[in-house]
C-alpha cells in the first residue's frame, strides 16, 4: 500500500465513523457545536484545528483531481480552508458554529453524504488497487 492509498483508506474510515455518528447521533453533534460555541474565541479554536489538521494531513498526501478520489482532496481542501478561515476570521467560525440550534435533520443528511462517499472511496480502492489491506 502506498502513502496515497494510506490517506484515501484514513479519509474513508473518518468519514464512515464521522458520518454514522452524525446520521445516528444528531444530536450529541448539536451539543458539542453548541459547547464549542459557549466557549466563544476558544471554542472556534478547538474547531479550526481540528479542520486544519484534517485537512493539511489529507492535502500533504493526496492531490488528485480524478473521479471519485477527487472527493478525497475536496475534503482536504474544503478542511483547510476552513481552517484557515476559522483561524484568521474567528467571527466567521464563532458565527458558522452557532447557526447549529437543533438542527438535527442537517446533521443526519450530511452523515448520509459521509457514509455514501466513504463507500465509494472503499469500493473503489478495492476494485482497482491490488493489495490495499
């Protein structure tokens, strides 16, 4: 397995957990966006650096621009930026974290989205990559 399949197998793991929690746990994802909210600047901290992590480790290793695995960079890239963003324009990240408010339905439809894409990423790499595991 090479560095590139490594980071498309983290992504897929991360957003089928990720995903599965939000689609079957909506609402522990509604209270801890509003504890990171109640926490104000530090909250929006602990939120960009997560994003920035995530992302700058998948955008380090993987930047391809083919279907489906350009799904793997859009998620890096799209970790990134909100990193960055969080980061550099925190009202932006305290205002994006505290339109949360029992939300739950957004929550489970984006789960839905993490989990098919993960699914396609997995299929994928098993259909045209040989000795993946």
């Amino acid at each position: 397995m090479n560095t590139i399949q490594s980071i498309q197998i983290f992504v897929a793991i991360n957003l089928f957990t990720i995903g599965l929690s939000h689609l079957l746990q909506p609402k522990i994802w509604v209270d801890f966006f509003k504890f990171l909210h109640s926490k104000g600047n530090v909250g929006n901290i602990f939120n960009a650096l997560l994003a920035l992590g995530m992302g700058s480790i998948i955008i380090s290793f993987h930047f391809i621009w083919t279907w489906p695995m350009i799904l793997v960079t859009l998620y890096g890239l799209s970790q990134l930026i909100k990193g960055i963003i969080y980061l550099t324009f925190p009202s932006i990240g305290l205002n994006s974290i505290g339109k949360v408010q029992d939300k739950f339905i957004k929550f489970k439809w984006a789960g839905l989205i993490m989990c098919l894409s993960s699914i396609l990423i997995i299929v994928y790499l098993i259909n045209n990559t040989t000795n993946i595991f």
